[in-house]
C-alpha cells in the first residue's frame, strides 16, 4: 500500500500557515466572542482616570493591541461630531475599555501607550478613528496598521481591487475566522452613558478581533515570497497628519500590489426611437425625439377642441393655444332680452351637466326658475300687485307723489 503524500499544511510545519484559497463557503452560523479563545482573559470597564493609570500599568509589555473607537452618534442633518467616548484595546489576555467621557481628564497611560512607537496599535478604518481621536483629545498614535491594507498586502490573490478600498471587520472575520461578528442597533446606541452588558461584549469584540486579525497576518508573512515593507500599512498620526517614521506624508500605497483586472465597461445606453417611449421613459431619448402636437378629440360640430396630446403618447403640457375662459356674448346682451346661451329650462341660469343630473350627493336642484329677462330701453316697467308710491320730481323743485294707479293708466293708453 502506498502512503499518500502529506498535506501541504503539515509539509510546510506549523510555523508556516498557508493562504486559504478554496472555494467559497456558506455564511457562519456561530457569532464572534473573545470568550471563546482565552475563557481567562480579563475586562476592565473604567470611568476613572486614576484607576485607569493603575490598571493600563498591565500593558507596558505588549507588542501589538486591537484599537477601535466609538462615540455617541448625532441624528440630526448638520449637527456637530460628538467626540470620542470609548477607547477599546485589547490583546490575548486583557481588554480595556476606557470610557474618557466619564473621566475628569484623559488618563495619561492611555496617552503614553497610544504614543508609544515601539506598540502596534491594529484596527480597521483606523485612519479616520485615530485622526477624531486625535482632533477631539489632542492626543497622538503611533504605529497604526491598518488591517484593511495589510490583508490586501499579504493576501493580494484573495482581496482584489483598489489597494486603499476600505474592507470591514465583518467580512475579514468571516473570511479567515469563520465567525459571524453581529451588528445591529447597538452600533447606534449611547456611548457616554454607563455602558450595558450587551455594549462591552460589543465593544470587547471589535477590538479583540482587530488583534486576532493582525496576529494572523503577520504570520502569513514568512509565506510570502518577498516580505512586504511595513510603510505599506503603517503610520503615525501627529497633529492631525499622517506621517511616516521619518515626519514625512504618508499615503496608502503599495507598488507590489495588484489590483487585478479592470472591471468590464458599461455598455453605452441606448436611445428610444420616437414614440416608443413611456410615462417613465429615457431622458436621452425624450431629450432627441421631434415631437408633435395632434388634437386629442374632435366634437360633433366637426371643430377641434382645445386639447392636445403628443404624438408619441407621453405625458406633458400642451403646446396648442391657450384655452380662452372668457364670457362670450356679455356685451351683445346689453339692453336685449335674451337669455344666456347656457342657460335652459333645465338649470336656468346654471350650466347643465348630464353626469350630475342623477348623480345620488347631488343637493343642488336643476329645475330652477328661468332667469328674469332684461327689459329695453324705453320700455315701461309692469306694476306688481303691491301698491307703492314712487317720488317724481317736477319742474318747480318740489316732490310730488304719484300713484301706481296713474302709471298703469298712462301705459295702458
């Protein structure tokens, strides 16, 4: 029986991980906890300055520490950035969660460990965190690796793309650790107020999971074929600039770096041909298309009416003439009996609608009595059946009072 060759895991040893490239699997099912790598690692929750410079005393040893960030967010449109509430740490052993916002000052260990060159602070996003950090508390931060960068830069086959495109600390879990890190509401949740236990298990794993991440990295290091310079994913934030070990300008650049194949162009779009366009159809070819005005419907005395439509069946104002609504025929009625053209035996001096005659909320009663005509010049207004008295005005200045009588006298003569 022959012996199959070993692995190429156990061939390389221990000391030589090898870069997992199969193929993609399912989503994980089981959730991140720092519990689970070391059940005896310690948390330190603080909101005192004093003991705080006691407790940070632990770290004058480490090599490297997961570092994030979190601060109140604001929920209003052009409000002001609330500043950095919470500095999480983490390594094997102990997590620190310092929340500087309950302290009378910043805890001067804190600073002295986040200044420190010879500490590697690791983190995703770190960039924009240790820039507040350093706006909001005056505080500088040296030795930042960005996580995010030195995936790409250790892991090239695996992570394509622009080299400086942010990665999320969800995705390079699930990729190399195969947990699921779960965020939700909390991510919104106070942060200057005393924290819950649901907010430090949070916080504890962010920055417990930055150290898990830079630990695997580095030792993907010695597989390389050239060992990668650490100015690719490393630098120092000093009085709001971003720095090298040497004061000079750092950039996120990385000139081993491949970022794989352009993607494929977009097609160019295509213009609609004139009338075959939509209510929602495309800008360009509404944009090229001639447009032309038809009328919309013609009436039974055979003239067009004022209203339009285009030709390709799209909505849009009309361009034919105004429509006048103006009261024809006023001036023409002026000293003659005639009624208004709208107005018949069925509404009077209303306008008649046939789907209001029978409509059931109609109050208004069609069958109104005729408008009273306009009598001609000259004519002698009839008396009613109540007997007045009009004044009359002579010649000689005085009023004189003539009876109705005398009035239907004189017309009936």
């Amino acid at each position: 029986m022959t012996s199959l060759p070993p692995p190429e895991s156990e061939a390389l040893g221990p000391t030589h991980p090898v870069i997992d490239r199969s193929l993609p699997r399912p989503a994980p099912t089981l959730a991140y906890s720092w519990r689970n790598y070391n059940p005896d690692a310690k948390l330190f929750y603080l909101r005192d300055h004093e003991k705080a410079n006691l407790e940070l005393a632990q770290l004058r040893s480490a090599t490297a520490l997961g570092f994030d960030l979190e601060w109140k967010p604001t929920f209003f449109r052009g409000a002001r950035e609330n500043p950095v509430a919470l500095v999480q740490l983490a390594n094997a052993t102990t997590i620190f969660l310092l929340q500087v916002t309950a302290m009378k000052e910043f805890p001067s260990k804190l600073a002295e460990i986040l200044a420190d060159p010879q500490i590697v602070k690791a983190g995703v996003g770190i960039q924009d965190d240790v820039m507040k950090l350093c706006k909001d508390w005056n505080v500088p931060v040296y030795n930042c690796v960005d996580l995010s960068l030195l995936a790409r830069t250790v892991d090239n086959a695996r992570w394509i793309g622009k080299y400086n495109s942010p990665l999320g600390l969800a995705r390079l879990i699930e990729s190399y650790e195969y947990r699921l890190m779960e965020k939700g509401k909390i991510t919104r949740s106070n942060w200057e107020a005393h924290l819950s236990k649901n907010q430090q298990e949070y916080a504890s794993n962010d920055a417990h999971a930055g150290y898990i991440l830079y630990q695997r990295f580095i030792s993907m290091i010695p597989v390389l074929q050239s060992s990668p310079d650490s100015v690719w994913y490393t630098f120092n934030m000093v009085s709001g600039r971003y720095l090298t070990n040497g004061g000079h300008q750092w950039n996120a650049q990385n000139p081993n770096y491949d970022p794989g194949p352009l993607p494929p162009p977009k097609p160019p779009r295509q213009r609609k041909a004139t009338g075959s366009g939509s209510h929602n159809g495309d800008r360009i070819a509404k944009e090229t298309e001639t447009t032309t005005w038809k009328p919309r419907r013609m009436g039974k005395d055979g003239q067009t009416h004022n209203s339009y439509q285009r030709s390709d069946q799209q909505r849009g104002p009309p361009r034919g003439p105004p429509r006048k609504h103006t009261i024809q025929g006023t001036a023409s009625r002026i000293g003659s009996s005639a009624p208004h053209p709208s107005q018949s035996a069925r509404g009077g001096g209303q306008r008649y609608h046939p789907r209001r005659e029978n409509h059931p909320h109609n109050h208004r009663s069609l069958a109104l009595p005729d408008r009273p005509q306009q009598a001609a010049r000259g004519a002698t207004i009839p008396a009613t059946s109540t007997e007045l008295s009009r004044p009359s005005i002579s010649t000689s200045g005085e009023n004189t009072t003539v009876p109705n009588t005398q009035i239907r006298t004189a017309a009936a003569s």
